[in-house]
C-alpha cells in the first residue's frame, strides 16, 4: 500500500489527506507517550492509575499502523483507529475514545472534509461519546473538554473566522474545559467512588483530551504555513 500523498508522485491511487492523516497520528501519539505519567499521576489521584498506560497502548498501536491507516480515505481511517482504540486501550476510556472516532468516521463516510463536514463529524463525534458514556459536560470527564471543544468549533466555522482564529478558540474552549474540571466532583467513572473528594484534581480523561486537542490543532496550523 502507498502512503496517499507521501513522496509527492500524486498517482491515481494517492489518497488527498493521507499525508495529514499520518501527521495526526504521529502527533497525537507523540503527545501521549511524553504525557503517559502525567496522565497516571492524575488518575492515581482519583480512579486506577493507569490512565496513561492504557493510552499509550492505544496510540502506540496506532503509530505502528501509521502507513496503512494513512493510505485508507479519512472517514474509513478514523472508523479502523478507533476499533484499534477500543481493543487496545481498554478500561473506560478505550470504548470512549473509540466511540469518538467510529462516529467522525462513520458521519464523514467517504466525502472529503469540508468545514461543514468536520464540524458535523466532530459533533457527531462527541455525541457517540455521550451516549457511550451515559455522560454529559459537567461531570468531571473527557465531555468536559470535548463538549465546549466542539461548541468553539461549531461557533467559529459558522461565523467563518480565519483558521488561527478558529484555532485559538478550540485551544481556550479546551483549556478552559480541563481547567473547570478541577472543581467538578465526578459523577461518572471510577472517579465517582471518591464522590466530594475527587473535588480539587483535574481530571485524567479531560487531560488527555486537551492534549489530544492540541496536537491535532498542531497539525492544522503546521498546514496553515
Ligand atoms: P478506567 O477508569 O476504566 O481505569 P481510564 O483510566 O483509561 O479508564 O479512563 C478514565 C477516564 O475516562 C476518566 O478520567 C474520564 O475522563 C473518562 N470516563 C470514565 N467514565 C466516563 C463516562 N461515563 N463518560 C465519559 N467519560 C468517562
Ligand atoms: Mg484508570
């Protein structure tokens, strides 16, 4: 299988966002592995430890499927990493985080993304992940970021704003997300044992998701120069 896009040949076969797709996954498995004990540090605090751990099992086997789902259009690519994900990365957040990315896949099915695809991806995205989950923002978990991640990104896709700016939106929506969970008590996960006393950490999934986000944000604007 050719890398769609790599080596810059184009041959009838080249698929147009393989070399973007290889980009994500490097970068999202990069900002795990460099945050694999920050992450297991955070979910010591308040679930299993091992956060982190599971993550990188997950993301590490989509690095090392990198050439393959790189060459499969993108809707197909997101819907296979994200069975990846549920097999490999376990726990809770395996079946999330593969809900999230089966249901980008399966919205954006074989259409190229546009802004208006992504948006509705992205949506359907978080949507996948709120029914898995039973869960919505406000209960200390990845929703917490992801929600007002998607929110941004509706908002700044509809007002038509520059990519920078729609960039600089998501990256607060998250930050802000992560930063609100700190005084959230959880209801959801194995958070929801410690009850008031989970009260004061941030929480490891809506960790792992700002990172994600970010580096998916890194990618975009790299693409942007
Ligand atoms: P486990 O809790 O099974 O050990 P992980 O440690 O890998 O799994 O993931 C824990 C994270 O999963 C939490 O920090 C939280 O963000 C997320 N999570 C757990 N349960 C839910 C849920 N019902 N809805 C949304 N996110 C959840
Ligand atoms: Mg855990």
């Amino acid at each position: 299988m050719t890398p769609g896009g790599v080596g810059g040949c184009g041959g009838s076969g080249a698929n147009p966002t393989g070399d973007l797709q290889s980009r994500l996954i490097a970068a999202a498995a990069a900002v795990i592995a460099e945050n694999v004990e920050r992450l297991s540090a955070l979910d010591r605090a308040i679930g299993d430890g091992d956060h982190g751990i599971n993550l990188n099992r997950g993301f590490s086997a989509l690095a090392a499927a990198r050439e393959q789902l790189a060459a499969e259009p993108l809707g197909r690519a997101l819907q296979n990493a994200g069975t990846m994900l549920v097999m490999k990365v376990g726990g809770a957040s395996g079946p999330l985080y593969g809900s999230l990315l089966m249901a980008m896949g399966k919205t954006l099915g074989d259409a190229a993304p546009t802004p208006e695809r992504v948006v509705a991806m992205v949506d359907a995205g978080v949507a996948a992940v709120k029914a898995r989950g039973r869960s919505d923002a406000g209960e200390k978990t990845m929703l917490d970021v992801l929600v007002p991640v998607a929110d941004a990104l509706r908002r700044a896709a509809v007002a038509g704003v520059a990519r920078a700016e729609l960039v600089d939106a998501v990256l607060r929506a998250a930050d802000q997300g992560l930063e609100a969970t700190r005084d959230l008590a959880a209801t959801k996960g194995r958070a929801s044992f410690l009850g008031r006393r989970s009260v004061g950490t941030l929480d490891p999934g809506a960790q792992s998701s700002c990172l994600l986000v970010h580096a998916v944000c890194g990618v975009i604007m790299e693409d942007a120069k």
